[in-house]
C-alpha cells in the first residue's frame, strides 16, 4: 500500500502556505508562486518528500548521512541575482533518486549546502550542490527546501524556514494556519504593492527573532495594532509606565526601507530583466528614489542588527503596525483584566490549557498582557535560554506559540 505520510506533508505544507488551491501540473519550467520561487505541483513535493524520506534510512558505506535538497525551476534560479547561492553544477545531470540521493548525500554536507533538484523532461534530476553564501537582508529567498536530518524525519522549508516535519508517524508544526496579525501587517506595510519581494514582510520579522536567539540575551519585540501609537498603550504624558520607556525621534522606519528593497529589485530589472525569467523590466522612472532604493539592501541590514540590538535593552521594543521601531526598554501596563488563562499552540495545532503563565518571568507576563483584549497585536518573545514564540489573541484566547 502507498504510504500516506508524503501526501499529508505535502497537504499539510500547502495548507500553512496558503496554498492549498494549487493543482497538479506537468514537470516542466514553472510559473513563479505567491513568494516569487519557482513554484512546484503538490505531485511534486510529494515526490521530493517520498524520495528524502527513503534516502534517510539508506546507507552509503554503511554510513547514514543527513542530507537536504532545493527545488529550483532551473540552474539559473540559483545562479541569477536574485537568491544568494553558490551552485557547482554537474557536467550532466543525475537522476533524483533513493540511490543517488543517499550516494551524493556526503559530498553535499547538510545544513552547509543542498542538492540542487529540478525539472527536465517530465522527471526530476539533481544538477548540482547549492550551498547559500550570504546572510544579507536583499539575499532572503523563498526556495522550496526538503531536509532529512535523520532517518524516518522529513522537514520541508520556505527559504530558512520549517513550515512542518514529518516524525515519528505524526506531521509536526510551529507556523500556525491562521496568521492574521502577520498577514494584517504585511498588508499595512506593502499597501498596495505586489510585487512577490516585498509581500512576506515576516521573514524580517523573524529574521529579527533569530538575531535575537543568536545573541543569548532575551527580548521581547511588541507590535500595535493598525492605527495604534504609544498614546494608545501609555495613555496620556505624564502616566508612570509612559514615564519608563525610550521614545525614538524620527522612528526607525523598517517598514517603509522594506518597501525600498522593492525598489532595488526594480532598479536591478530595468538593468538585466534576465535576472528574473518571465517579468517584463521595470522603468527607472517607476522607481521613487534610484539610489535609495539600490541601498536600502544595506540599510534594512544594519536597521535589522539595530533592533536585536534594541531588545537587549530591559523591557519591550515596540513597533507600530506598518513596523516603525517608535520605542524600546518600554515597561509594559498590565492587562485591563485578568488573564484566567494562557493557551500554548502543540506542534499538531491543538490548544492546550494547561501552560502556566504564574510560572514565568516578567517578560511573559508582559507579552500576554499586551495582546490580551487585542487580536490585532502580536508580541514576539525570546527567553535567556533561546525559545522564541509569539504571544497572540486567537478567538478570545491569548495563545503561546513556539517558533
């Protein structure tokens, strides 16, 4: 009997990302998806996903390696300007397959560098090991990645981030199905723009998140609602807790430097539209600022290294909705009422009661208390001991969910 578990990654995966409405379609050079990366068929995740899983319990000199692949729609997805990667291409391809997979699975060294998958000619063949080189805010891509770190375990990525694993017979998740917060300010900030670059603002956001699990430090990053500015949270001049924060003037405009990286893209198309197959280039003229826009890459770097830096600095870093940095070592007020209790997001997607906010430090007080009676903020948490989550309001619950 077929295994049903690719299948259910694959549902699972394209559920979270919204994807769920796609139809199978050929193996062949594909159109662009929601999050501008070549965009593959759910045939064809289950296949990379089946193939993976069987490569992970197969050994190569008796050897078991930990080994990920990158979907790209062809070699040049991974060589253009856009994604950052270094690709070693094979002279001629090779058939993606269990054999072949676990046989390369050494040479390509996971998490450091990928199999290069990719269509041709109605079947999948690996054309060579990616390895991603760069760390730079314009170098966020959006590849489809499937890793088996371990023998039964499958994990499939956007870009740098796990969407949902396969372990142990159950599909595992920490990216929740309903994103309104983060979809709310996406929306804010982009405005009416479409471009694919600019639309998944949270990658920023959790870029931010995971300079600050790399720091060691802690901190909590508090976003308002739309409309909301610190009057809303401190009240009028003069109350005690506006009297405990540190107020930036101008405040540190990410959203909008966000949006110049749009710009740069634009910028870069108008120069070589090969650099993305199938757009047509864009005017100069279209652009609001060219040389703003063609160093905005470098500012959204140093802006996002500035915040992290920021929550070091005891209590929250709050942001407005379109993302403006407005404040940072604010001391919180407490909710308007009390909390009678705290909802933890599992990795299947159920809410369970039983996790005990008493327990916790102040900053978790903190963050629940600022989402608490407003489901259009989100706090983003990172303790001491590096777990990071995301205090939310979800149909009248405040809900702990781990990133």
């Amino acid at each position: 009997m077929r295994p049903k578990y690719p299948a259910d990654v694959t549902a699972a995966f394209l559920e979270l990302e919204g994807q769920s409405q796609l139809t199978a379609h050929r193996l062949a050079l594909t159109p662009r998806d929601a999050h501008g990366a070549p965009a593959l068929s759910a045939d064809v995740l289950t296949q990379l996903i089946e193939t993976m899983f069987f490569a992970s319990m197969a050994t190569e000199e008796g050897r078991l390696n930990p080994v990920g692949v990158v979907f790209a729609g062809a070699p040049a997805d991974l060589e253009s300007g856009g994604p950052a990667w270094d690709l070693v291409r094979f002279g001629s391809t090779v058939q993606f397959d269990v054999e072949h997979v676990a046989n390369l699975a050494s040479a390509c060294a996971w998490p450091r560098s990928f199999l290069a998958v990719v269509p041709s000619e109605g079947s999948l063949v690996i054309a060579g090991i990616a390895t991603p080189h760069s760390r730079h805010a314009f170098d966020i891509d959006q590849l489809v990645r499937v890793v088996v770190p371990k023998p039964g375990v499958v994990a499939v990525y956007r870009g740098e981030w796990e969407i949902v694993r396969y372990e142990r017979g159950a599909l595992r998740t920490w990216m929740p199905k309903h994103r309104p917060q983060l979809d709310s300010i996406e929306r804010t900030v982009c405005g009416d723009q479409a471009r694919p670059l600019i639309r998944h603002v949270r990658n920023y956001l959790l870029r931010v998140v995971e300079g600050m699990v790399e720091l060691g430090r802690g901190g909590l990053l508090a976003i308002l609602g739309p409309g909301e500015g610190l009057p809303q949270l401190f009240g009028e001049e003069g109350n005690p807790f506006d009297t405990e924060v540190k107020r930036l003037d101008p405040a540190l405009c990410l959203g909008s430097t966000i949006l110049d990286i749009a710009e740069a893209h634009a910028v870069q198309l108008a120069i070589d539209p090969r650099l993305t197959p199938g757009k047509a280039p864009a005017s100069p003229g279209e652009t609001r600022d060219p040389e703003r826009a063609r160093t905005s890459p470098d500012r959204v770097h140093r802006l996002l290294d500035l915040i992290v830096r920021l929550t070091t600095v005891d209590g929250a870093v709050v942001m407005s909705h379109a993302l403006d940095v407005l404040a940072f070592g604010a001391k919180l007020p407490p909710a308007k009422a009390i909390i009678s209790e705290i909802f933890a997001a599992t990795p299947d997607q159920r809410m369970d009661a039983s996790w005990c906010l008493d327990a916790r430090g102040t900053r978790h007080r903190a963050a629940a208390a600022f989402v608490a009676g407003y489901p259009e903020r989100i706090a983003f948490i990172v303790s001491q001991d590096g777990l990071a989550a995301t205090f939310q309001e979800i149909e009248g619950k405040v809900v702990y969910w781990p990133l």
